[in-house]
C-alpha cells in the first residue's frame, strides 16, 4: 500500500512540475522530443536491410545537436526544416502523393505558378500558368481550366498585374472578379480559392517599384474575395518565414517552397 501511494505521490509531482512549467519551456520540451523521435526515425527507418551509414548518423547528430540552446522561434525553424528534409528525400515518390492528392483540382497563375509543374510537384494537366501571366491577357487560362469542371481551383495572380494596372488595386481586383465569375459560371460546382501575392525580397522590390505595391494588392484580394464569396489564402508570409528559398531574383522560388505552399492549399480546400 505504500509503495502504491509513493508512485502516486510521484506521478502527482510530475503533475505539479508540468503544469507549472512556462508555456514558453512546454513549447521546447515538446519541440525537443519531437525532434528526438524524427531523429530516431532518420537514423532507423531507412537501414533495413542494410546498416546505416556512420556519416549519415554523424550528420543527424549534427543536426539535432544545433536544436540545444537556441529560442522556441529557432527550434520551431528548425525543426521544420528537418522535417521538411526528411518528407523531401521520398523524391518521386511524395511528387506523385501530391498530384494524387491534387488530382481533381487545378492551379491557375503566373510563373511562380509554374513552378509547380516545372519542379514536378504537380503534372503539367493540373497546372495553368504561362510566364508573364496577368488578369489583363489570361482570359483563356481561366476558360481551359474551368472546362475540366475541378473540384477545387486554386487561382494565384498579381505580381505582373502591380505593374501593368500601375498599382490601381480596385482596377485589378475588379477584372479578377469578372474572370472568376465566368469560371464559376463554366464550373459552378467548383471551389473557388484565391491566393496571395507572395513577399517580394527588398532588393527585388528596390529594382522594381511597381512589386512595392503587393501588401496593398493582397487587401484588395482580400476584400474582393469576401464580397464575392471565395476563399482567400494568405501564403506571403512563406518565403519571409524561409527567405532561403527565395531564387536568385528575389520574386521566384525554389523547389522546397512549393512543398509549403501545396500544404496550405491542401489544408484550404480539405484535401485528403
């Protein structure tokens, strides 16, 4: 009997200790043991048959050795971008899990679209994207998607359109409008999800004024989409939140960046 009340004494310590522990020290223990069990994963799910290799496991315990120390910010980074590594070393494999999971929808936009397809994250029949793209010359983009009846659409323009609408917003989101009615008209049964303008660097933005206009340009997206009943997805902070993903130009992105993006439409339109 007492050796039971010892044990429940101890549990109900633990107890104590937990709750009176700072959510921000909650935070990094949970950060750390979930960095521990995809360390674990790393280190065990790919050796079978074979052993894993010793610099593989010097690596891994490099990585989770720079988690020690650091802020609840920098474990939630870096967490996630091992994570992210870990998901992305299934090459192929996980492409192909994103178009299945794509397969009924389509994404209609600019180049940054088409990074999609170009990266081979989704199949060129489930992306409409041309270089240059704009609401202002897009109009058959939106008539042959919107002819394969997808039971979501996913639409993402505005970074051409700053300039040649010479930052009038309303002018811009007003043509958008119409473009996404007469979708909606083709394909009524279609989800209608309308993306944001993603965060220029702030040396793409000095080389190009007419993309300074962007935050400006989202809030009129936000509001056209809520007076026209669509579902507006903010993604802009994606590549502020990873700036080393940004390509070369400060406005494109990298391969791994698609990865963030394809989860919040899937997330946006209840994909599973």
């Amino acid at each position: 009997m007492r050796q039971g009340r010892t044990e429940e004494n101890k549990k109900n310590r633990l107890a104590e200790k937990w709750h009176g522990l700072s959510l921000r020290a909650k935070i990094l223990a949970v950060a750390g043991l979930l960095l521990a069990l995809v360390f674990c994963f790393r280190l065990f799910a790919f050796s079978l048959p074979a052993p894993y290799k010793s610099k593989e496991v010097k690596a891994n315990r490099e990585e989770v050795k720079t988690f020690q120390d650091v802020s609840v910010e920098s474990v939630e980074r870096a967490y996630e971008a091992l994570n992210i590594k870990v998901i992305t070393e299934g090459g192929d494999s996980m492409k192909a899990r994103y178009m299945r999971l794509f397969r009924d929808t389509v994404v209609i936009g600019d180049s940054l679209t088409e990074g999609l397809s170009v990266y081979g994250w989704l199949s060129e029949d489930q992306v409409y994207s041309e270089i240059g793209a704009s609401v202002l010359t897009s109009e058959k983009l939106f008539k042959t998607a919107a002819a394969t009846h997808p039971k979501a659409a996913f639409f993402a323009f505005g970074m051409n359109d700053m300039g040649n609408y010479s930052g009038d917003a309303e002018a811009f989101t007003k043509q958008y409008a119409k473009l996404l009615a007469d979708f909606a008209e083709t394909s009524p049964d279609s989800q209608i999800i309308v993306v944001s303008i993603t965060t220029p660097t702030e040396k793409a933005q000095e080389g190009n004024k007419a993309i300074r206009d962007y935050k400006k340009f989202n809030e009129a997206i936000k509001k056209m989409t809520k007076e026209e009943g669509y579902t507006y997805l903010d993604i802009s902070d994606i590549l502020e939140t990873h700036p080393e993903l940004y390509a070369e130009d400060g406005i494109h992105a990298q391969s791994e960046y698609y990865l963030y993006w394809l989860n919040r439409m899937s997330e946006a339109a209840g994909l599973d």
